[in-house]
C-alpha cells in the first residue's frame, strides 16, 4: 500500500468519533485497491460505520493484507506482513474491510501461515475473531438500516468469491439495498461465478482471466441494469475495465458501500464529466 492514507489529516486526529458513540471502537481496515484507486469507498465505509453508532479509527501506517504474497506461495513474505497487521489492529473491538477479499485473508490465512509459531498464530485468530467485511458487519452485527438514501434506476449486483463462499456475504447488502428509494434490482445470471480477477491470477493466467470476465460482462450486458454493484474492488475495476474495453459506457459500477453512504451521484457526475 502507499505510504499516502488518503484518510487522515496531519492538522486532525487520526480517531473520526460518530455522535451517538457506542462501545464499538472500530478500526478500519481501508485496502490497496480502495486507497490507492477508489478512495471513496474509505470515505464511505467510515460514514456508514459512524451512522451505525461506531467510533472509526484508520491507522495511518496500514499496509497490504499479503494476499499478493501469500497467494504466490511467499509465506515468509506473508508472515512479515502479518505482523505489521496484527500489531497494529489487534486492540480494535472489530476490524472492519470494505473488501471480503482482503477480510478473508485475514480471518482465514493469518492463522495458516503460524502454523508453526503457537503465540502469533494466537494472535492472529484473536484478530480473526474480530474482523468483519463491512456491509455483513453492518447488518449481522450492527443491525444497520440506511435511511434517507435516494438513487433512481436499476442495479445487478456480483457476488465476489471471498465474500460469498468464505463470508457468507449474500443477504446483506441487498436487505441494505432494498431501502434505497428509486433503486430496482435486476437478478445476474452467474452472480457468485468469479470474474476472473482473483489478484495476481489474472497477471499469472491472463488468458483463462479473460476468458472468465468475458463470460462475466456477458451476464452483466444481458441483466439491463445501469448499476454494477459489489462488495470488492478488484471484481469491480476486473469487470468494468473489460466493459470499458468493449465499448460499454451504459453500466456504471459502483461499490456498495458508496452507494448506501450517498456518494454515488457525485460518483456518476464525475465519471459523466470526464
């Protein structure tokens, strides 16, 4: 990750406070996609934890969760980057990621890769035991519902593989979603089937990637929707990097997050002025 955190201030203290504080004291989690290529979703993960009653902290010098690492069989890698994570999360009460991706590595791999340290493999699952993907926490933990959001038109929504099948991330960010006064889901055919993105598989196997997303933006095309939406960054970019190629300038994606938080309008401004 950047040394940059596009989430802190140098003139304000790093702990952003919701009016209603709880007992809830979260650190955030942001990930490399997110800081480096789509901040806003950062901005909106920490608006909608506030709006569920949570103090938001973002620690400044956070770095990669290693799944680049540890996906190309680098444990040694894996396990330095593992430290840094722990040391710096683990007195959180939860710690939450826009990401599933990036929440199951922490919450399933930490935990492999200290096999053979019993004290920091002890460490790594009390941190596994308090981490959470964003929209699943807001909803299983916090009983967060969304109020007063407005969106007109309609979404499809993909269901990254990390997410889904490590998580459980299914019902939540469409109940959340069902409050948006003017949104209308429209079912995607295949929408747990993965992207093709998967990190650095798509660098490794870029033939079978593109192979995959194809059949992906397919399912996308055919739903109808003016939304892409997800809970991951890297299905998001995955798939609409291969719409803009395509030529498709119909379907906007967006992650969840922005939308639930109210940013997606200025999103879409932005993108309809570049």
């Amino acid at each position: 990750m950047s040394d940059k955190n596009n989430y802190t201030d140098a003139n304000q203290s790093n702990t952003i406070e919701c009016l209603n504080i709880s007992e809830k004291r979260v650190g955030l989690f942001v990930t490399c996609l997110v800081n480096t290529m789509r901040p806003s979703v950062g901005f909106a993960s920490i608006t909608l934890l506030e709006q569920a009653g949570c103090t938001v902290e973002v620690p400044a010098a956070q770095s990669c969760c290693g799944q680049p690492a540890f996906n190309s069989g680098d444990d040694e890698g894996t396990r330095q980057i593992a430290y840094q994570v722990i040391e710096q999360f683990e007195e959180f009460d939860y710690v939450i990621l826009p990401s599933g991706s990036c929440a199951s590595m922490i919450k399933k791999n930490f935990i492999e890769v200290f096999k053979e340290q019993p004290g920091w493999q002890a460490r790594a699952q009390h941190l596994a035991d308090r981490t959470h993907e964003l929209l699943s926490f807001l909803v299983d933990v916090c009983n967060f519902k969304p109020k007063g959001v407005e969106l007109d038109g309609t979404f499809t929504y993909h269901d990254s593989c990390s997410g889904y099948r490590s998580l459980n991330v299914y019902e939540q960010p469409r109940e959340m979603l069902s409050t948006v006064k003017g949104l209308e889901h429209k079912p995607l055919n295949g929408h747990s089937e993965c992207c093709g993105f998967g990190g650095t598989f798509c660098v490794k196997y870029s033939d079978i990637s593109n192979a995959i997303v194809s059949e992906k933006v397919e399912n996308v095309v055919a739903a109808d929707a003016d939304y892409l939406l997800g809970g991951d960054m890297g299905c998001l970019m995955n798939i609409a990097g291969k719409l803009n190629r395509e030529g498709n300038q119909k379907i906007t994606a967006l992650h969840t997050a922005e939308v639930l938080a109210g940013l997606a309008p200025k999103i879409i401004g932005a993108n309809d002025a570049s």
